[in-house]
C-alpha cells in the first residue's frame, strides 16, 4: 500500500481555488503564447482593496486557496508589488492558501517577499533567449533566470518554477536548458505547463511529454514533477511514463485519464486545490 507522501495526486482546482488578476483584463505585454486571453476567466481585483474583500467572500464561499496573479507591465513583471500589505494581511486574516505569480521580477522584487509569509511563489522559467524575444517581445540577460533562481533560493521562498513545453509556436523552446538551470537551485517542486493552441493554431506535434520525460531526467531526486493545469485537454498522460518520469501530481485529469488509473489498479489521491500547493 502506497502512503500519501508516495501516492499520486490529482488535483481539482474548481470552486475551492480562486484565480484573481490584479489588473484585471488588461495586459501591456501582450505575450504572444497568451495575448490577455486567460485573464478573462479571472476574478478581477484591479485596486488592493477590493483584492481583501475578494479573499474574506472567497474563505466564506468555501475556498481552501487563491491564485494571486495579473497581467505584466512592458517589463514582463506583474504588478503585485503595491498589493504585498494586503496580501500580508489577507494571510494574517484567512486561512487561505496562497499562491503568487510574479511574473519577471528582479532581486529587489525578491527581497521585498522574503518577509511575506507566502505558500507558494510561481515563476515562469525559459531556456531560450529566442524563445524569450518571439514570445515576450524582451531581451533578459543570458544569465536572468539563473540570477533570479538563485535570488529566491537565498531568500528562503517557496518557489515552484513552471516551465512551458513548446512555449515559443509549439517548437522546441529550450525547456532543457531550463530545467538544468532549475537543477542547479533545487526547488521542492516544479510545474510542467504545455502551450495551449490560439482557436485557428494547429501545433505539429505537443512536447509535454517529451519535456516530462527530460524533467525525470534532468531534475534531482527530491525534487516533485507535477503536470500543470494550463495545456491543451487532448493531449494524454501515458499511464506508463508516470514512474518513470516521477510525476507526482496532474492538475485536471481527464475522466479518460482516471478511467486508465482505475483499469491499472493505480492508486491516486484526489485533492481540490492548486497542483502547485504539493510543494507545501
């Protein structure tokens, strides 16, 4: 019998975990992989207090966590920084869980969090200055994340790192860069994300799998490998690579998904929340 510690995850984020942009729909970055199209299903808080009262309505209604993220500036940065004294409060005031996403912050971003008493720390992580360029429109120093990595690491903060497979049109994006990188500041967790196609955007081939497979590879032992909530809903999990990639977690399985589970007698624990909160 596996234990809880052992056993995969799934995690439901649903109604018991609230996404909220702190800038509503509004982005000024406009990335080319997103262009604004996944903050319209967010929970808008564009002022810091409307931000408190959406988390105490949120603990009320049920929810176990919340998603804290927005929009970046032209920087590639999210603009949570004016928001950290209610963020801090809402954690003094609530049992919730929190989840940050920064967006491309620099080191005294990261020194500014380091008192915060955060869940979870979100950070997006690209191996290809390319990659970067096509998408994000920016030119980060070659070293950029690796300084940032290692910014959070001496900090003390949760942070999970996310890395998206075939982020830059679907190719090849520099994912195991990434992850080498990542290697060399070992986090507790890392999230696998796969580019969701624009309506029209028909993709040669996914990489989640292969990048999975290279995540098992690259990254060390202790640390966990969820797959992420943000990917295309066709593409499947072989039942088979999960040991051997040491996933985890999965964010919103398929029911084709558990279905195989349940035929191959592998046992899961099903959980509502955030995949990223298994770092907790």
């Amino acid at each position: 019998m596996l234990t809880s510690d052992m056993m995969l995850k799934l995690y439901h984020p649903g109604k018991n975990f609230l996404t909220v942009s702190v800038t509503g729909q509004h982005c000024e970055l406009m990335c080319k992989h997103c262009n604004a199209r996944f903050l319209k299903h967010m929970t808008s808080a564009s002022a810091p207090e409307s931000l408190y009262e959406i988390a105490l309505k949120a603990e009320k209604d049920g929810s176990l966590g919340m998603l804290i993220s927005g929009g970046s500036d032209r920087t590639g940065k999210v603009p949570i920084f004016n928001y950290l004294d209610i963020i801090e409060k809402i954690k003094k005031n609530t049992d919730l869980t929190l989840n940050l996403h920064t967006g491309l912050i620099d080191e005294e971003d990261v020194k500014s969090l380091k008192n915060l008493d955060i869940d979870v720390i979100s950070f997006d992580v690209v191996g290809s200055e390319t990659a970067v360029r096509n998408v994000y429109g920016l030119d980060l120093e070659q070293n950029y994340f690796d300084r940032i990595l290692g910014a959070f690491e001496d900090a003390g903060l949760n942070v999970v790192p996310h890395v998206t497979a075939g982020l830059d049109s679907g190719e090849d994006s520099g994912e195991e860069r990434a992850l080498n990188i990542i290697a060399r500041h070992p986090p507790k967790m890392v999230v696998v994300n796969s580019l969701i196609p624009h309506p029209g955007q028909v993709l040669e081939e996914h990489r989640l799998v292969p990048v999975l497979k290279l995540a098992g590879q690259v990254l060390p032992a202790e640390t966990k490998l969820g797959i992420g909530c943000m990917r295309p809903r066709d593409v499947e999990i072989p039942i088979g690579m999960l040991q051997k990639s040491r996933i985890s977690s999965i964010a919103m399985p398929s029911h084709n998904f558990q279905r195989q589970l349940d035929e191959h007698g592998l046992e899961y624990l099903e959980k509502n929340g955030c995949c990223a909160f298994e770092s907790i």
